[in-house]
C-alpha cells in the first residue's frame, strides 16, 4: 500500500472523521461500454510523487502517456515525469504492448500501488487512457486546481476492445466553413469517445474549402462564400496537413471528401470549361440539392479530377478518398456510371481506397471500394453484391443534423426526426437483410451543416447522439441496454458540464436517478 495512502488513513482515525470512501469500478461513467469491468478493493491515487511510465521503445508510444500527463496538468498542477522503464514500479501508471491484444484492444489494471495498462498497440493504449480518463473525477476535464478533490482511480480490471474498425464522423465544412480551431475541437470530442476517423466534407455547391495549388481559383472563387452568403473560407494546404498532424495524434484518420459529379457548384462557378455549355453559374448560398454537375464527356474535367486528387493524396497519408457520388439528379446515369468508374481508377491508381456515398452501386466498384450506406437499402446491398465493404451511416439513426422532435430550432427532418433512443437503439448488422457484421467497413455519424454555424450548433447537434452512436460502433450488441446508457448519460451530464459542452439534454432521461 502507497504510504500516503496509510498516512491520510492514520490522519482520519486520530482526527476521528470520516475518509472519504475509495471510488469503485463498478460504479464509473464509462462510454462507450467496455467488454469487461471487474472490481478490487481500494484505489490507486495520483499525487507528485505519481510517473507515468514507458515500457516499449515504439512509435506513437509516447503520444498516450503525453495525453493522459497533459490532461493531469491541466487539472491537477501536477507535473508528472514521463519516462521509459521496461518494469512497473509503484506509484506508477505503466503503459506496455501485449501481442496478446487485440490490435486496438487494451487492459487496465488497476491496484492501490499501480496502474498497469496493455495495448495490442499505440491506439489501443490511446483508447485505455480515455478510459482512464474516464476512471478519473470528473474535475479532470477543466483546467484549475481544485480544493478538496482526491485523484483517485477505483481498483479493478478493464478489458476491452472495439465491435468496428472503422468508428467515424463527419463533419460538413462545405455548408458552413469552420475554422482550424473548431475542427481540432470536434477531433478532440471525438477521440474522447474512441472514434478512430473524421470525414471531411470539402466541397460542396455552397464552398469549396481546400486548396488545390494547380486550380488555385477553386478557393478564391469557390471558397469565397457559404449558405446564407457568409464570407466563407478554405483551409491552405498546410492548414489541412496541420489538421491531419493534430487527428494522427489522437488516432484519428482523416477522410477528405471531394462531391463529384454533382454537388458541385463551388467548382463550377470557379472554373466555366468543367461546364458542359462553357459558362460559369452563379455562386450558391442556398440548401437545395441535385442541381449540378461536371460535364463528364469532357477530356478538361478528368484532367481536373485527377489534379484534385492528385494533390489531395500528398498531404492525405490515410488510406481513403471519399469522391462523393451522391444526389447527382442531372447527370444522367449512363454519364454517370463511366465517370464513377474512371474516377476510383485514379484514386486506385495513386494507391489509396475508394468511398462514396451509397449510390455508387451503380457502377462497377473496384474490389477496394466502400460504399456508405446512408438512403437506399438496396444500393447497400448492390455494393456487397459486387464485393465492396459498406459503411454504415443511415439518416434515420446516425445524421446528427436531424432535429431531435419538432421544436428543436437547428437542423432539419426529412429523413425523421433523431432523438437520442434512435441513435442508440440499433445493430448496423441488423440494419438492411443480407448485410451482415463481415460486410461492414465500420459506422459514421456525419454532421450536415445547412442550418449549423457555429461550434456551439454543432455541440448541440451531436451531443448525446455522438456518444451514443460510440457505443453502437465500439460495444457489442449482447452487452449494449437502453438503461444503462441512460444512466451513464445522465451521470455524464457534470462531465459535459465542466467541458462547457452545450448539449441537448433529452426529456427520455429526465427521470432518470443517478448516484450523485
């Protein structure tokens, strides 16, 4: 036992008040829902003395233990030194390898003198911290010292690993643009709940937010505005690689996506000679859909398309190109199925892997291609058919930008209205017959921004469904219960609070009794 633990409990019994009661496993907060959760008596305390440890010479190793002495710091005041050891020492937080994992699967071992953490690797390390930090009072989340509050980890065992391999979201910078800063924000919630991609959106008819150096009017043209007739805004090459940096250390892949052929007025008012009659449309701020298109017999457009992707595949290091291929009303499909064709051909042929929204079934898929299922069942199934992998995202459960019922004044509801027990509520195996869990790349939540601006919309959009969608991609159907998660969210409420998260707080868990 820690000696300052045997000496805070000779300072109660000679005081003779009453200790405050170690925390216990059993009864943490933890979202997503762990495979195992077993409980021992006792906790383990941080305090100055406390190290957090290295026990493998490997990349991204560091990036853990950096996170978890970061966030302690910004907490606690206390400094505590990261440094290699092979063994677990006590009054340590060790984090090692263990073949034996999982590749992002972990344990947690927790006792009164240590805490010993094993990752089947970096990521799964990752993903253990953020369950530690979850162990943790909640105090953790906000920058201070705080009076009065005991840092201690409840003794037990955690083993884990994730249902998906792919657990994304998207978040939409075309609709409304969003800056650096919000961007490194929403990757920050979504690595807290162990989402591994973020999608982004990049181009649509309202905007056009990347640069592209060999077509530079893309963005001082097409990036010039966005819905509503805001002034818009792009990201430089190097702002994009900045993000890619700040998502990699977080585990995080990131997913550009280029919409083509429709989708693509930005484009098209910038460059006249990607039209079929050779002129340039007006910039669009408005929220209708499926009025554009590249000309696709256009020797100009492929040359273009493949520029884009070109340069978009040197600052991507993730393996996926997302090129879009939604709600394309006016290219006709005998045009549009040779131009989804030629378009995964140049994506292949730089070495990266096709997605596109789920009516690229249309087309011949090549063997690496995914297609996201988020409208037609039927196109879901016409993928697997072909071979391809589908990712998840159907607008009934996962869209975060439907309103949750009819009074909430963001978002819209042509696909249903979302409340948190149909976002939790679902199995994506089960989804669509014949699409079973070997089918499945993964699951995304993507955020839709018509009607969202600003980081506090975007909170409030996504918070709780974000999480709860988590848990559907990371916990396993047999252990996931409507109750419980309710439970967990609504203890999660001081959390969010203290990370001045403007969430939505859903009338389905306001009877909902927690421990305080």
């Amino acid at each position: 036992m820690k000696w300052s633990k045997l000496l805070g409990l000779g300072l109660c019994i000679a005081a003779m008040v009453a200790c405050e009661p170690d925390p216990k496993m059993e009864d943490a907060v933890l979202l997503p829902l762990p495979q195992e959760v077993s409980s021992a008596k006792g906790s383990f305390e941080i305090d100055g003395n406390t190290e957090v440890l290295i026990g493998f010479d490997m990349e991204g190793m560091d990036l853990s233990a950096g996170f978890l002495a970061n966030l302690l710091k910004n907490s606690t005041g206390l400094n505590l030194q990261v440094k290699n050891q092979k063994l677990p020492s006590d009054g340590s937080i060790w984090l090692t390898l263990n073949d034996d994992f999982a590749a992002e699967g972990y344990q947690i071992e927790v006792s009164e003198n240590q805490v010993i953490i094993q990752g089947g690797s970096p990521a799964g390390l990752f993903y253990a911290v953020q369950t530690l930090r979850m162990l943790l009072p909640n105090e953790v989340e906000k920058a201070g010292s705080y009076e009065g509050v005991s840092w201690k980890i409840p003794a037990g065992i955690i083993k884990d690993a994730p249902t998906y391999d792919y657990r994304g979201s998207m978040l939409d910078v075309s609709r409304h643009f969003f800056e650096v800063a919000d961007v490194k924000k929403y990757i920050d919630y979504l690595a807290m709940y162990k989402y591994n991609y973020l999608h982004l959106h990049l181009s649509d008819d309202q905007g056009w937010r990347i640069e592209i150096k060999s077509w530079p009017k893309l963005t001082e043209i097409g990036g010039s505005t966005q819905v509503g007739g805001g002034k818009g805004g792009f990201y430089t090459q190097e702002d994009y690689k900045d993000i890619v940096q700040y998502a990699a250390d977080r585990f995080i892949t990131i997913v550009p996506e280029i919409d083509m052929p429709g989708h693509t007025n930005a484009a098209l008012a910038s460059y006249p000679e990607l039209n079929c009659d050779g002129e340039a449309p007006d910039l669009y701020t408005g929220t209708e859909v499926g009025f554009s298109t590249f000309c696709t017999d256009k020797e100009v457009t492929y040359q273009f398309v493949d520029d884009v992707i070109r340069e978009l595949v040197e600052i991507t290091p993730g393996p996926y190109i997302h090129i879009g291929g939604d709600e394309s009303h006016v290219t006709a499909l005998e045009d549009y199925i040779p131009f989804i064709e030629q378009v995964q051909d140049m994506v292949t042929s730089y070495g990266k892997q096709v997605i596109g929204w789920d009516e690229i079934a249309h087309a011949a898929l090549r063997p690496s291609a995914t297609a996201q299922y988020w409208a037609k069942a039927e196109n879901a199934k016409m993928a697997v058919e072909q071979g391809a992998k589908v990712l998840i995202s159907p607008a009934t459960r996962a869209y975060l930008d439907m309103q949750y019922d009819s009074t909430t004044r963001l978002g819209l509801h042509w696909a249903a209205y979302v409340e948190l027990d149909s976002a939790y509520l679902w199995e994506p195996s089960e989804l669509v017959e014949g699409i079973n869990k070997e089918n499945i790349l993964g699951v995304e939540a993507p955020l839709w921004t018509e009607t969202i601006s600003t980081l506090d919309e975007v909170e409030y959009m996504v918070f709780p469904r974000l999480i709860a969608i988590s848990e559907v991609a990371w916990t396993d159907a047999k252990d996931r219960n409507w109750e419980s998660f309710k439970k967990r969210l609504k203890s999660h409420y001081k959390r969010m609070e203290l990370m001045d998260i403007d969430f939505y707080k859903s009338p389905l868990i306001d009877s909902v009794e927690v421990k305080k």
